[in-house]
C-alpha cells in the first residue's frame, strides 16, 4: 500500500499528535467496496487493510453502528495472555475529519494549507485509530456475535 500520507504528511502528523496514537490511512474506495450498512458487521480481509501485517488473526469485523460510529475490530490470539489468550483491538474508522476538530484550525495549526492536494487526499482516504483497550480485550473466546458473523460468509 503505497505511503498515502505523504500526500499531506503535516495534517497527518498533526492529527497523530492530537490522538497521541497512530493514525493509518487507507483509500476511501477500498473502504466503500465493504458497503458497510448501519447496524451491521461485516467480516473483512485485513490483506486489503493497513493491518494487514496483524499476526495470529482468527476473526476481523467492520462495523458501523446504529449511531453512525464505524469500528474495525481484530480478535488475535495471545499466547502471552493465558488463559484469556484472544485479544480484541479495536480501531476507529474516521470516514471524515470527526467534527470535534475545527478542520481549518488544525490545517492551520499543523502549517499547512487547504488547497487541491489537501482537498483531494482528504476526499481519497478515512483513516483508523487504534482505540485503548477495552473491557472486552481479554476474552476466552470469539464473542457470539463475531462467530455468526463469520458463519454467515459461508452460508451466502
């Protein structure tokens, strides 16, 4: 996956420093391809992601709530955290700058300048921020939930 913040590597830096966390870049119309629906889960294939390099996965879901959030969530085994040795990590998806951010003032903050390049990346890319850890990290196994949402790809 070519290096898509280079396109606007100061909002990037800037957004990463508000987050103080990582923030990954993935094209807009790979991300559209899931036609995630509001309510639903759908499973994915993180070779098509910017985790794609997640090891030991047993499950990775998108969903987009019935509040409009949208979620991607890997479930991996831990060996190191025996005996609730699957992880669930959770990322958030921003299909656009959320509007808790005032965009004209980080574009400000961050030296830069709204203009067709930062126009055009923000309309081409969403990005994805690895949240804290949640009460659900550690669990014994896959949440039902997750299992028939597997189980439903090869029903269809």
């Amino acid at each position: 996956m070519p290096n898509l913040a280079g396109k606007a590597p100061r909002l990037c830096a800037y957004l990463e420093h508000l987050e103080n966390r990582p923030l990954l870049i993935m094209r807009r119309s790979e991300w559209n391809d899931l036609e995630l629906k509001r309510g639903k889960m759908v499973e994915i294939d993180l070779r098509r992601t910017p985790l794609k390099g997640y090891p030991n996965v047993e499950a990775a879901i998108a969903e987009r709530t019935k509040s409009g959030e949208v979620y991607i969530k890997v479930y991996r085994i831990d060996e190191n955290d025996a005996p609730k040795i699957i992880n669930e990590d959770i990322y958030a998806v921003w299909e656009f700058v959320p509007k808790y951010y005032n965009l004209p003032q980080i574009v400000t903050e961050a030296s830069t300048e709204i203009n067709p390049n930062l126009t055009s990346f923000l309309e081409e890319c969403i990005f994805l921020i690895k949240q804290k850890p949640g009460p659900n990290h550690w669990l014994t196994d896959l949440p039902e939930e997750i299992i028939l949402t597997i189980m439903y790809r090869y029903e269809r």
